[in-house]
DNA sequence: ACCTGAACACCGTTCAAGT
DNA sequence: ACCTGAACACCGTTCAAGT
C-alpha cells in the first residue's frame, strides 16, 4: 500500500551539495543534472529545489565545499612556510575535484568558507610586514600559479585519456612537431619523469619573488 | 513562392566557428547552443552539422580559434624577450574571450594552431640551450602563471558584475574579514589601483626564475 | 553536396497539489 | 515543512527526405 517514497527529513542543503560533489567526481561535470541529483538521491528532482534555491546556488556551494578543504593560514607563523602549504592544499584540492576551476570563473557569489580562506593569507601576508601593495602583488601571483598549474594538470589528464592505446598522440603530424617529438620521446616518456614536479619548481620561483618585494 | 531558406554555399566551418566565437564573446558560453548558432546565422539547426561533427568538436574548434591569435615565439631572438611577449599576447587573447579557459580544461584534442605556438615555444627555449628538464620546468611555470592571472581576471568580472550598484559587496559581513575591509578600501578603491598590474611583476618574478635555471 | 522537418531522449524550472 | 506530478520551454543529435 505504501509507495516507494523517500522517507521525510532524509534531505538536507549537506547531504545534497556533498551527492553533487560525488557525482562531478565520478562521472565528470556535465553528468551533474538537478535530475541525476535527484536519481542519485532517490529523490524526485522537484526535492533538490527544497534545499538549494537553484542549480547556479548548488554550483556556487560546491565551489565553496573545495575551498573548505584549502588550508587556512595562520599568520603568527613564517609566511614563507604558511603560503607555499597553503598552495599545495590549494593544488591537491584542485587535483581531487578538477571540475572546480571551471566552474569558479562564472562564480558571482564567493562563499564563507572562500572569503575565510582568503582573509586568513591577506593577514598572514600582511602580519609579515608586507605593505598593501605587496600584499597584492604576492597573493595575485601565488594563486595565478596555483590555479594556472592545477588547470595544466586537468588538461594533461583529458589529453591522457583520449589518446589511443598504443598511439602516442593520434593522427599528428609528430614530423612537424619536432621539439614536441624530441620533448616525449627523451624527456616525457623517461622513467622518472613527472609533470607535477614542475610545481615545487614554479612555487619556489614565485616565493623567491614574493620575498624580494618585502 | 520560393521559401526563405538561406541561398546554398554560405555556410562554411570557418563561418561556422567564427559566429560562434561572436557568440560566447557576446553572451557568454551558456548562450552557445546549436540552435543558436543556427539562428545566428540564419539556418536550420541540422544545417551546422554539415561543418563540424557535433558540439563537442566546434568547442575544440573554438580552443584553437583562440590560439591563432597568440604571438608565435621565433627561436632566433632573446628567450626572455620573446616568452614574456607571448604571454602577454596568450594573456590579451584569453582576456578577449574568457570561455576560452573553461573550454580548455575538458579539450582532449589539440588543434594546429595550438600544437605550433607550444612547439614555437620549445624550438625557444631549447635553441636558447636550456636542457629538455629546464625547458619542461619553465614551460609549465610561465603557462601556469599565464592561465591562472587570466583566470582571475575573469573571476573578478563576474564578482564585479553580481555587485549591487551602490554596495560593495552585498551580504557579507565585513567586520568578520578585517583584512579585506582594509584591502578593499584602503588599496582597491584607491585612484590608481588596477589589478592586472600584478602581471607584470608576477611575470618578471617567473622570468627571473626561469633564468636561474639556465 | 548541402540544407531541412520531424522526432527522440534529454535539460532546468514553475506551479499546483499532496501529506 | 517537505516532497511530488504534470507541464513548459528549452537542449544535442539521428534519420529520412528534399533540392
């Protein structure tokens, strides 16, 4: 006699923002429709709009859900330390949930968890000494790093997965290309090799250059 | 008696991708449909697919339209001259089509102008006798800061965008984030601030690395 | 060869209705 | 208060058909 209804209260802004994350994870964003939410909730789509206020507000909640996971700076600590930890979290959250660049540059509402996050490395920069202008300088070019390096990383893995097994790259011209032939021939495809070494590479350059502004 | 359809031949890939640029320009990626791209160009929907395979290639279409338009490095001048004007060129064309960046990250296919401005860069740093190890160290570096400033700048127009006119930023507590009260009023409101500013010194801090690396 | 019409399996979202 | 059903205005894309 009873349907297959979902029991009541099961359903909160949590439960729905952290299936969402699930789902962007596994299958990829574009798989994340208010109604495969729904499905994978056992719910009916119309429930999801009880607890989120549209799709753009679930998108702006997940963006902020990353950045909950960034560590936090604190700022009676030497600032060199605090800000390049902060950037491997910033970079590992990134690599976990790659579907999180995309979505923060149309992201018109910065959340708590972001705005937090942000505050904690301005007084960290700023309890260091730097004046506003340092401050500004060395954040922006932190993050540009951070983030530009996360979105290599993302485009590396899309190039991965399409190429054909035994094929390098398909259907190039690798003959025209020779420094990328010479590139994957003797650097890339050598044994130790690994794109993600570059980071501590570039975060040092920048942290160099961050503490020739003081 | 005859019907309005579009006169035959009109059509081409590059009219195709060309529109479509205009597009996403005009009113954002969302806004690109088949079915208004069509209209734009005065068509039946079906009528694109005749010029490119589906959606998914007009956006690798779309990725490599972008490319075109940056500055191809030659390898018989100075490295850093050269790398700092083709980021400068990669950051303007990224800034004149910022969907171009959220494209990016789900490309799987490189088009030609895309493979001969990163091979242009290579043949650079190797004739200028960095070692395959340094060239991938300083390639992924400059890319990263590139791809990541541009990125925040587009962050920022859509921040400014949702602003409310007279409020600065709508909801948000400021007394909980001291240091961007501070930021906002006493650095960003100021006369002569601007943030892209930072790129130039951000650039110059990756460009300084890069030489250290030599 | 190039374009179209009709159809299919999807979307996000509103609105009125159930409990 | 919380969830649902039905409906609306959209999507990308296939397939058969026109010229």
């Amino acid at each position: 006699m009873s349907s297959d209804r979902a029991p009541r209260n099961t359903l909160s802004r949590d439960r729905v923002v952290a299936a969402a994350v699930a789902l962007a994870d596994t299958d990829g964003l574009p798989s994340l429709t208010i109604r495969a939410l729904a499905t994978a909730l056992a719910v009916k789509p119309m429930a999801i709009y009880h607890h989120v206020r549209n799709k753009e507000a679930l998108l702006d909640a997940l963006v902020d859900h990353v950045f909950s996971q960034v560590r936090v700076c604190r700022a009676d600590a030497e600032w060199r330390q605090e800000l390049g930890a902060r950037a491997a979290s910033l970079r590992a959250a990134l690599n976990r949930h790659p579907w999180a660049l995309t979505l923060m540059e149309a992201r018109k509402n910065p959340g708590p968890a972001t705005l937090a996050n942000h505050e904690a490395a301005l007084d960290l920069l700023r309890t260091s000494g730097f004046s506003l202008a340092a401050t500004a300088h060395a954040y922006a070019v932190v993050d540009a790093f951070v983030y530009g390096f996360a979105l290599q990383e993302a485009m590396l893995d899309q190039v991965e997965l399409a190429e054909a097994p035994g094929d390098l790259i398909e259907g190039i011209d690798m003959s025209a290309l020779p420094r990328m032939a010479e590139f994957a021939t003797q650097h890339v495809m050598r044994p130790g090799y690994s794109f993600g070494d570059s980071f501590e590479v570039g975060l040092g350059m920048v942290l160099d250059g961050i503490a020739a502004l003081a």
